[in-house]
C-alpha cells in the first residue's frame, strides 16, 4: 500500500513537470512588482487587483501588500490597481530588455477610510472576497473590533451563511449554512487544528480569543490544493504578519465587563504590537486576557409520555449555574525576506480557556411515583399508590457539581514562498496540539431523599412551557422532611481524578507550480502534497465515594436561582472542603469507578496523505481553476470491550456470577481507505465590478474519532438481557458532491450585493441508532444496543443573499451610515431508521442544521464617533435524534441584539462601550411528545455591558 501511495505522488508530480515542459516558452524581460498600500503608507492593502491593460494579465496584492507579474516581455505597460472603497489608479511602467521593473500605488485620499472604523474592515474584507478564487467571505481584525463578541466564534457569526451554537449564553462552534459544526474544518495560520474535546472533531473557537487574529477567511468552496475534509466550510484563520503594516505599532486595551446576573466586574486586557527590525526581517504578536463571571439560570426535564391525554415527565431538574471563564491567548511571528524572490516565516498561538463552573440542582425523580393525575399543563404525583398491593416513590435529589476544566490550544508553523522566474513554490512544516484536562472535579456530588408512601404530592404546573412551576403538598410531616436538609443523606460524590483529551497532529506540505505567460493572460500548472499525521487519545479515571450517615445538614448553602425557591441547596465549596477535610472517611465504590473510568478509553491515529495536480487559467475577465486531489487515510484504532455482569448473571465460562462483575478486555482495528477528489472552478467578470463564480467539487467528512473508537460496553442483568453502546470501527466518511454559484455586485462607495445557491449530495452521513431487536455486533451478543452508523443519503441546497453599503451619497450628517444584512436559507434532509428499525426509515432535518439564518447591523461611523447595533437570528434545528419524530429534541430559534460605540478622544486614545445580549436571548429545547412543545431544557443568562479604552502608542 505504501508503494502504490509512492507511485500515485510520483504521477502527480511527474504529470506537472512534464506539461511544464511542453508549454512553450518565450524570451521575456524579467518581473514586474510592487507594493499596494493606503494614501497614508500605513497599512498593505490585501486582496487589491492589479491588471496590466496592454496584457490582460492580472495579479492580486498578499497579505503584505506584494504583487508579482512574471516573464513580462519588454516593453511600456498601463499597470491598473483596484481597491474596494477607493477609486482606481494607473501607472505608466517601462519594462526593460534585462533586469525588473517595479511600480508601487498608494490608494485612497483619505487614509481613515482605508485603515481604521468599519468603513476600512468593509473595504478591506469585500477587497478580499472579490479577489478570491471561489465561493468566500472575510471578516478582518478592523470587524472584530467593531462589535462586542467575546471569542473568534461569536466574531465569525456577522458572516453570510454563518451561526454559531451557543454554551451558557457564549457562542462556540461555528455552523455555516445552517449545517452541523462537525461538517467544518477549522485552521490556524494554515495548521489543521486537532479538538481539545474527546468526543468531537469540530473545534469549539470560544477557546480562543478574538484579540489574537488578523483575519478569518470562511472558505465555501474547495479547489485542489485544499485540504477537501469539509461539507459546510474551510474556516481559516490568520494571525498578524509585521509586513501587513508600514509603519511600527504598539496599543493597549483595557476594559471591565458586567454581568446583571452575577453583579460581578470582570477585567480584559490585551497588548499588540508590530515592528519592522529593517527592511527585510519583522515580529509581530500579541497577548491578551479576558476573565467573565456570569450566572444561568436552568430547568431541564426528561421522559415524557402520554397516557389517555395525560402528558408527564419523568424527571424535572432545577439548576442554578454560576460560571467563570478564564481565556489566556498569546502569538508570536516573525516574517523574514531573503532577497526579492523569497518570504520565510515562522508563526506561533498559544490559547488556554479554564472554565470554572458550580452547579447546584434540586431534582424531581418521578419515574416510579405511585400516582399520577391532572389535565392540561398541570399534573399531580402522589408518592402513595392507590393499589395496597403496589409501593410508590418519589425521589429527591440535590446535588452539586464543581467542575474545573482547561482546554490548551498551539501551534507552530514553519514555511515560505519562492517566487522566481515563473516557478511558484510554497511549502511549510507544522504542529498542533490540543488538550482539555480535569483533575479532582466533583461531577457531582448528590443526596438524596426517597418518599415513599410517606403522602408527599408533587404538583408541576407547566402553563410556561419554559418555566414550569412545582408546588409541595400532601401530609405535614412530607411537606417538612422535603425541606429539611438533615433528611437528605450522601448518595455519592463521582470525582474526577483525571479527564485528559489529547489531540495533536504534525504537518507537512509543498506546493508547485510553474506560470506560462500568454498572449491574453496566463496559465499555471501546479502540483503538490501534503501529509497530516494526527493522534487523539482519552483517557478517564473517574471515583465513587460513599459515607454513610452524612447528610446535607452541614454543607447548606445560599441560592441565586430566579425562577423558583429550590433551597435548601449545597454550598458551593463546601463540599470540596468537607472532602479533602474527610477523605479517610469516605469508602470507594470500586466496582463503579472501574467501569465508568474502563468505557471512555481509547486512542486514536488517523494519517492523511495527499496529492494533487491543477491547471489555472488567468486573465482579466476569466479564471478557472480544474483538477484532482487525492487523500489516502489510514487508522488505527484502540478502545475496550467492557462487559458489566449483575450477580446471577452468567460469566464468559458459563458459571454464575456471585457478586457483580466488570470484565475488561482491550481490542483494535486497523484499516485504511482513498479518495479521488475532482473539482472545478470558475470566476468570470464579464465588466468592472461584477463578478460570477461557479464551482463543481467532491469533497468529505471523516467520522469523529470518538464515534469510530470500538468502545464496546454490555450491561447484563441477572436474567442475562444484555444492553450494549457500541462505537463503530467501520464508519465510513461523509461523502459530497457539491455545487455552488453566485453573482457578486460591487457598489460605488464601498458596497457589494450579492447572491449564490449551494447543493449538496451527500451519501454515508451519521446517525445513532437504537436497536431493540436482539442480535450481534462485532461477535457480541445484544437484546437492545445504541449505535452510531451510516445513512443512505441527504439532500443539502439553498440560497444565500447579503448586502454591505457604506451610505456616502446620502447627506452631511446621514453619510456616516453603513448597513450590511445577509440571509441563508437551508434545506437538509436524509433517512434514518424509525424506532430502532433500519428497514423503516423516516426523513429528517440534519442534525444541527438551521433552515433560516439572518445576520444585519446598522452602524454609524463619522468623525471620532463610531456606533454599531447588530442582530443574528437563526430558526430552530434538531439537535438529537429520538427514536420517533415526536422524540426528537429541537432547539428553538434563537435571535440577539448587541450594541458597541466608540470614542476617538484623540488619535491615540478612544474609549468605547458594549452591551451584548440587550434583549435577554435565551436557550429553549423541546420534544414535540404529545402534539405539544415539552422543555427539554430552558436557559436564561441576561445582559453583560463593557467599558475601556484603547490606547495606541
């Protein structure tokens, strides 16, 4: 197999010089470059168009402001630059017969525009849309500034066809399209970023701050030299270069935030700085620190049935959260010129984000209560069953959870870019590391108090859906003993001692390419590889510990919770305090802390090797781009197969077991997989300023490696019924045919109009399933089993619309107005099995998948004033599967406003102001259970407002 990966890289290779070779060649002069920048000299203008007319051969400016005609036969040229926002400027060049000829543009009267404000961040980011070669949007550093987000998520969701899905009222990971998360892939200065999480491939971007980029670039269509592991979006993000500027930079800022829930003040600080150290070596990098204390109030609920028109829940769960969120991000670069062909450069992030978080809950176990009755929103359980012959039950819980989590993200890469005598060649080595670790959590601690037949009566009230409501009746002594802390007695407290996700990946790729100079623009032909070889591992050690006779008595606290009394609550540090106080006296539960902790292992590695060869066409009206890419992906993959037997139950050797019993054995399964992957591309500006794109791709999704871990766990009972959860080595990748198109106009005064439609058809997505007939898997033996496997096929298409226009043609004062709106319409469908039946199958939603997403803000820039009101929506969307239709959990749309302003005191100094979440958006899901919306789980965290100042120096 090695072999044959050899000799596929050598046709690739092989293929490209060849055909370099047979284009004929022409004696030509030498390079033409430059450098674009604003009136000022103050920063690189990226994305700027650079055409020489005589030609009809066009280049665009990198990110430090660069550009490079090759092989220009002699003679006199009209060089023409364009930049969104600014108006065109010409140059008259004399090329020589010998040597290079250069021609430099300084573009745009006056510099503000350009450089700073939300007029500069439009510009530039349209600049860059425009010039890409595919489906894309930009957001710069200048936008992140311009609204109150809080990390690079909530920065990416002011995007077309962007939303994030939110944790605590934070955004996390980013949905484009409406589509899952997972469907994404996500990098950092080029560098595939591994999950700090164990169980997802996706990488939640709240863990790093938005104070640490210079762009992000939502890449929505592929051409070959991409990475092609994406169905929704390449999210590629950047951090600064010293060469994007002109001139030295140093600034500070400093802010405080509030929470209206917690009542706390919070710090953030960041320092940035960028220096030239001469005319061919820069650094540049940064630092920050945010710390936010918030609190959210919670209701959750599970299990619901209808029976005779009653509907009833099982269980109803009252949590009181109060969370702090530490973010830590720093990089480093240094960018290095070695002559006037070659850039090095050396780029490094470091992110770290600690979440605190405590948790006090009340709990209504109401599974086995002895009667239940009611009508409408209101229903009754009764601990006492009207049957003599029958007990009922009603269980109390109150428990705390005192978790610390830390999630690490770095990376490093090293690489260049060799221009020289129409050879291109880019290339670059890498590393990346995530992990999130635990260690010594309470997760939870939880005491217990069971009713039965005692006449305790429990009465919900769920006229708001959101906000049910629970009433205690019943005999005297009940109603007294639910409130009583001293009868609610230690069930356990599940400790932590480690959770350690790892995920790192080492990087390396080289890309070439030779241009050919033609008579009405230029075509390239470029080949390159790319190996990725990446390691995800888990590992758990989870504890119970039991004492008898201890009780809540000792360890109350005060509540915060808002929607309802659920005291007496926990103290929130109390119980930490008590047991490091206590641990001698504490028993461990052996049995299940040798369970939980066996189930969750495994280690993953997954080595992507790939190739590939295309052909580009260039010239002032048209571009394609066509070719193949070629990624061979190899796994091996290691977890346990743990079996839990109840005593009585039968062990492997056919004897009885008598007491319980946990076998553990470990297993692994090798296998490896290619895929060939064409795509077509296509930009054509048929006139200045309006731009139609098309592009035609196969591309994929490898599982989550949580998902292909074989982590086998059967619980048998003492009648031998086995209950497994099974992960499944044989998963295959998400596979896509995708489509896109779309027309872009570009508005005088800094504006742009446009509109695109996506399909996708995508075979082998994923889905849990619950089988409830008896069979086997993996030669192991079940009566009911949850496991993840392929479906048949989905359907993906929509629309996509925006608008960005900075309003200079109304009237003094009203010419300070900029309006940008963009709006995503989505529709994903696929099968899945219906109740555990995989021969009856049912269309679905995908998960995660929004059908409505809409974005607009509404600013005002002029003079030293700057002010910015924006909102986001998207519609609801299924976030797990249930057995049934009516089972399903949905999560509700969900639409926020915020608000920024800002100062200019002087040049150096402005102050500014945020409020985010003005409107009080909150978090609802639900089952459809009964023809009605049943809570699932309801959030609310209200407003936090900032304050500081930015200083430049």
């Amino acid at each position: 197999m090695h072999q044959l990966r050899t000799v596929r890289s050598r046709i690739l290779l092989g293929t490209c010089l060849s055909l370099a070779a047979a284009l004929p060649t022409a004696a030509y002069a030498g390079d033409l470059t430059g450098t674009v920048t604003d009136a000022t000299d103050t920063r690189a203008l990226q994305g700027a168009q650079l055409r020489i007319v005589e030609l009809n051969r066009v280049a665009e400016a990198d990110r430090d402001g660069t550009f490079r005609f090759s092989n220009v036969p002699a003679g006199t040229y009209t060089i023409e630059a364009r930049y969104v926002g600014a108006e065109p400027r010409t140059l008259t060049v004399e090329v020589p017969e010998s040597g290079k000829a250069t021609a430099n543009f300084a573009l745009g009267t006056d510099g503000s525009i350009l450089v700073i404000g939300q007029s500069a961040n439009q510009a530039s980011a349209l600049s860059r849309q425009r010039a890409a070669d595919g489906i894309e949007s930009v957001l710069t550093r200048d936008a992140v500034g311009q609204f109150p987000d809080q990390n690079v998520a909530e920065s990416l969701r002011r995007l077309p066809g962007v939303n994030i899905l939110n944790d605590q009222g934070e955004g996390r990971f980013v949905s484009v399209r409406g589509l899952d998360p997972e469907l994404n892939a996500t990098s950092v200065n080029g560098v595939r970023l591994p999950a700090p999480e164990s169980d997802v491939r996706s990488v939640a971007l709240d863990v790093i701050s938005s104070d640490s980029i210079e762009s992000i670039e939502v890449k929505k269509s592929l051409t070959p030299d991409m990475d092609a592991d994406t169905i929704g979006a390449s999210i590629e993000i950047h951090t600064t270069s010293a060469f994007e500027r002109r001139k030295d930079l140093l600034t500070a800022k400093i802010e405080g935030s509030y929470n209206d829930y917690s009542e706390k003040l919070t710090p953030k600080g960041s320092i940035d700085f960028s220096r030239r150290l001469g005319d061919s070596v820069g650094v540049s990098g940064g630092i920050s620190y945010y710390q936010r204390k918030f609190e959210t109030d919670n209701v959750e609920a599970d299990g619901w049935n209808e029976d005779d028109g009653l509907i009833t829940t099982e269980e109803l769960n009252y949590r009181d959260y109060d969370v702090e969120r530490k973010r830590l991000s720093a990089n480093l670069n240094f960018d290095v010129r070695v002559g006037s062909s070659t850039k090095l450069y050396a780029r490094g992030i470091y992110s770290q984000f600690d979440d605190q978080e405590y948790r006090r809950e009340t709990s209504f176990k109401l599974e086995d209560a002895g009667a239940v009755s009611g009508s409408g929103a209101n229903v009754a359980y009764s601990d006492t069953n009207p049957d003599p012959d029958e007990d009922g039950e009603i269980s109390i819980q109150r428990s705390l959870k005192d978790r610390f989590e830390r999630q690490r993200i770095r990376s490093i890469v090293l690489g260049g870019e060799t221009d020289s005598e129409g050879w291109h060649a880019k290339y670059s080595v890498s590393y990346a590391k995530s992990t999130e670790r635990e260690n010594g959590s309470i997760n939870p601690a939880n005491f217990e108090r069971a009713f039965e037949e005692e006449g305790l009566e429990i009465g919900l009230d769920f006229a708001n859906p959101r906000k049910p409501l629970y009433t205690v009746g019943g005999s005297a002594g009940a109603i007294a003993d639910f409130s009583d802390p001293d009868e609610y007695e230690l069930d356990s407290v599940q400790v932590t001692g480690l959770s350690d996700s790892r995920d790192e990946e080492w990087g390396a790729k080289l890309d070439l390419g030779r241009e050919f100079a033609m008579s009405n623009g230029t075509f390239t032909v470029q080949a390159g590889a790319k190996g990725r070889w990446r390691e995800k591992s888990y590992n758990l050690e989870t504890q119970y510990w039991e004492m008898d006779g201890l009780t809540m008595a000792d360890l109350v606290g005060d509540q915060t919770y808002r929607i309802t009394d659920i005291s007496p609550v926990l103290d929130k540090r109390g119980v930490r305090n008590f047991f490091n106080a206590n641990r001698a006296d504490f028993e461990l539960n052996e049995l299940d802390s040798l369970f939980d902790s066996s189930v969750e292992d495994y280690s993953v590695s997954e080595d992507v090797t790939a190739g590939y060869l295309l052909g580009r066409w260039d010239s002032d009206t048209l571009r394609v781009i066509g070719g193949v890419r070629y990624e061979h992906t190899k796994n091996d993959i290691r977890a346990n197969t743990v079996t839990l037997i109840e005593e009585g139950g039968d062990l492997p050797d056919g004897t009885e077991a008598d007491e319980d019993t946990v076998i553990s054995v470990p297993n692994q399964f090798k296998r490896s997989y290619g895929d060939w992957l064409p795509s077509l591309t296509v930009r054509w500006e048929p006139q200045q300023n309006l731009v139609l794109r098309a592009a035609g791709y196969k591309s994929l999704v490898r599982p989550k490696l949580s998902k292909l871990a074989p982590r086998f766990t059967i619980e048998q009972n003492d009648d031998n019924e086995r209950e497994g959860e099974f992960g499944n080595p044989n998963l295959k990748p998400y596979e896509a045919w995708n489509f896109d198109a779309g027309v872009e106009y570009y508005l005088p005064n800094n504006g742009a109009l446009s509109a695109g439609v996506f399909y996708k058809d995508v075979k082998n997505f994923i889905v849990d399933t619950n089988l409830e007939d008896a069979g086997e898997y993996q030669d192991i033996a079940y009566d009911e089993a949850t496991i993840p496997i392929n479906g048949d096929k989905a359907k993906i298409w929509g629309l996509e619309l925006s608008y960005q226009q900075a309003l200079r043609f109304l009237p003094s004062p009203l010419d300070g107005f900029l309006v940008s709106a963009n709006y995503t319409y989505t529709d994903a469908t696929g099968d899945v099995p219906t109740d555990g039946d995989i021969t009856d199958l049912r269309e679905i939603a995908l998960p995660s998948a929004s059908k409505h997403t809409f974005n607009a803000a509404l600013g005002y820039e002029k003079g030293p004033v700057s002010l910015r009101l924006a909102g986001t929506y998207r519609s609801k969307y299924l976030d797990e599967l249930g057995d049934t239709a009516e089972e399903d959990r949905i999560v509700d749309n969900h639409f926020q406003l915020d608000l920024s302003a800002k100062y200019d005191v002087t040049k150096q100094v402005q102050v500014f102001y945020e409020w985010v979440n003005i409107n009080n958006a909150k978090y609802y899901a639900y089952n459809n259970v009964g023809a009605r919306q049943n809570l699932l789980q309801f959030e609310q965290y209200k407003w936090t407002m900032k304050f500081g100042a930015r200083v430049k120096f």
